[in-house]
C-alpha cells in the first residue's frame, strides 16, 4: 500500500514516499478506511521534528514508530468492521481526527478506534470534511468539557444556538482566525459568549469576524528577544471599550517556552475564578502562582487524551455526531478553504503545507485531495 512517512525525525525532506503493509482489524472496536482527504495540522509538523536542530545525533533523530505515518485529520469510506462495531458499516462516510502515536492517514487506508469516528456531514465534500474534526474536537473538548462552558441542548442530538442568552461573559480567543481558532470562535458564539479573537493581519481579522467574532484586536507576533510587555491584551481590549477583561482565554498557539509573553499579557486580563487552556505542552516549568489569588484555573487540551488512556473515547465519537447536525444546518462552517489551501495528494505537496504551516500565518485549514490518485 502506497503511503509518505518518516524513517527519521527533521525537516520536510524527511517525508519519503513508502510502501507499507495494508491495515488489518486490530480489535473488534476497529473499522478499516479508504481514505479521500486528508488536512494538514500543526501537530504534524511537530511529530516530523521540525524543532530537531540538523546536527543533532541520529538517536534524537528516531520517531517512536519505523515508519511512521502522520495525518490526524481525514474523511473516507468504510471499507470493513470489527465485530463489535454497530455504529458503522461498509460503505459508510465517515470523518475522524484519529489517534497520535499510530499509524496515520497520510496512506491509502487507515484502522481506527471506530468509537472516535463520527458520521461524515452529508452537505460536505470528502475535501471539505477533512479539514474538521480535530480541530472540532479540540475545541468542543476545551470549551464544553475542561472549561466547562455550558451549552444549551435539549436533548443529546440537536444543539440549541445560544447567541441571545443574557450571561454574555467574555472569551479571548488567540489565534482566532487560524483552523482551530475558526472552530473556538464558532463554538463560543454558540454558546452565547462575546467573542474576541486576536489576528495578525486584514484577511484574518475580516475571516474571524465572518466567523462571529464580536471583536478583533491584534495579535502581535513575536520573538526570543522582543515579548510583548504584560499590559498587552489590556491596552489591545481598551481600543476597543473593553475593560474589566475576560472569563476565559483560549490560546490556540502560544507555546510557553518560546515566552512569547502572551501567557503573562494573558494573566493581566483574566477576571477572578478565570479559566485559560493552551493546546501547546511546557517544556520547562511555569509559574502559576500569579493565579492563585485570582483563583484562577490553567488546562491543556490534547484531543489524543481519551484515546490514549482508555478514558470514554466515544465521546469523541459523539462529539463529531453532534458537530455533523450543525455542520448540516449550517451552524457550523468550514474552516476556509481557497484554491491555494487544496491540493492533490502528494509528496510534493504534503511538503508544501508543512512547510506553510510552519509559518505560523495560515489562514483556515490546509487540505490534500486523493481523489486524482487513489
């Protein structure tokens, strides 16, 4: 089976073109996938290595599978079952983030936990549903589950738009006109909050508006050498009339070693009993204690959690059932998509969107159509 995948960690050259073995059912919870689309994601690039330096030793230089195959975001077609499996059958449409640390869908069929599978939205293209679910359930899982926002719904099947509840507290979203962003932003005004979203140039302030965001203030990028000072979001939020700051924050891409300073500018515009959740790990200790007088709370949301620990992964399975209702009552948009964001699937190009995602300027989501080669 055709594939492209990494034998060592690095740069984008390190993506080779592989012949692999096909996927088999590895339990009775597992369904077997012919992939159609695939997106690109941030935690591809990481898992690649990008931050190995070129003259690290080759043992720094191993993945934790040989090959490794990456590809966290896919839509495709059942192709088998396991024999527990009562959600799915042959010839289904289906769309999944799947899991971090097994084989990916950067290849032309994938075995997956069918528990963390949803039904593929039937008004969304192969390409356009690919570009979805992790980003949906990191958000929905950062929001809904750790922050624990309250959502209204009236049962577990259809959700209720929230944007004229009279609890209008405030969420900055960083990064919020970036994949995962678009999704935060979208699933905050569900839920009835004032969204403000942070964007570093006119066509993503223009794309988090289109998406619902009651606020843009900028998002200022920034070096080793040059933190943004602590008063940052303060005097950003007064621009616009703001003051007394937010319930929550919700930094889509702040890694704390880098000290940015976002985390600190952060702090300075969280109310009392606040919640912030960051996406990115610390690789190095942080201080918390500016919070504790606040009683204030710190999470981290990684979608591979449940499935990596065995903790109720079909939430996740539900997750994507619910976001296909609001997807399919036009509730719920797709990150953007332009021309240059979709591709055909292969070498050249899965090079091309990592290296455009390590820019950190994307706008929206990142897609690889099979269909022209599988």
């Amino acid at each position: 089976m055709r594939a492209i995948g990494i034998t060592r960690l690095g740069g984008v050259d390190e993506l080779k073109e592989l012949n692999i073995d096909p996927p088999v059912l590895e339990t009775e919870w597992h369904i077997i996938v012919k992939i159609k689309a695939v997106s690109v994601n941030n935690i591809d690039t990481k898992i690649r290595g990008r931050a190995i330096p070129d003259d690290a030793p080759e043992e720094k230089r191993r993945p934790p599978r040989n090959p490794l195959i990456l590809g966290f975001d896919s839509a495709g077609v059942v192709t088998e079952v396991g024999t527990a499996v009562r959600r799915f059958k042959v010839g289904d449409r289906v769309w999944y983030a799947g899991l971090a640390g097994q084989p990916g869908s950067n290849a032309e069929m994938q075995v997956v936990d069918s528990r963390i599978v949803g039904r593929m939205p039937e008004n969304l293209s192969f390409v356009q549903a690919a570009s979805m679910p992790l980003v949906t359930l990191a958000a929905w899982e950062g929001l809904f589950h750790t922050m624990r926002i309250p959502l209204t719904q009236n049962d577990a099947r259809e959700i209720i738009p929230a944007a004229l509840s009279s609890n209008r507290k405030r969420i900055l979203v960083i990064g919020g006109a970036g994949g995962m962003g678009s999704i935060v932003v979208q699933l905050a005004k569900l839920a009835g909050l004032e969204v403000i979203a942070s964007a570093s140039r006119p066509d993503s302030e223009a794309f988090a508006r289109s998406l619902g965001a009651d606020h843009v203030i900028e998002h200022l990028r920034t070096s080793y050498d040059s933190p943004v000072p602590a008063d940052f979001f303060r005097k950003e939020l007064e621009k616009i009339g703001i003051e007394g700051g937010v319930e929550y924050i919700y930094d889509t891409q702040t890694e704390l070693d880098l000290k940015s300073g976002y985390f600190e500018a952060g702090l300075e515009i969280l109310k009392p009993f606040g919640n912030v959740i960051m996406i990115n790990p610390t690789k190095g200790p942080v201080d918390l204690s500016k919070m504790f007088r606040k009683c204030q709370s710190f999470s981290f949301e990684f979608i591979f959690g449940r499935a990596l620990h065995g903790y109720e992964p079909e939430k996740q399975g539900e997750i994507l059932d619910l976001a296909a209702s609001l997807v399919e009552r036009g509730i719920l948009k797709v990150p953007i998509l332009d021309e240059g964001k979709v591709m055909q699937y292969n070498l050249e190009n899965l090079r091309r969107a990592h290296t455009q995602l390590e820019t950190l300027t994307t706008v929206g989501k990142m897609v690889l159509d099979y269909a022209a080669n599988l």
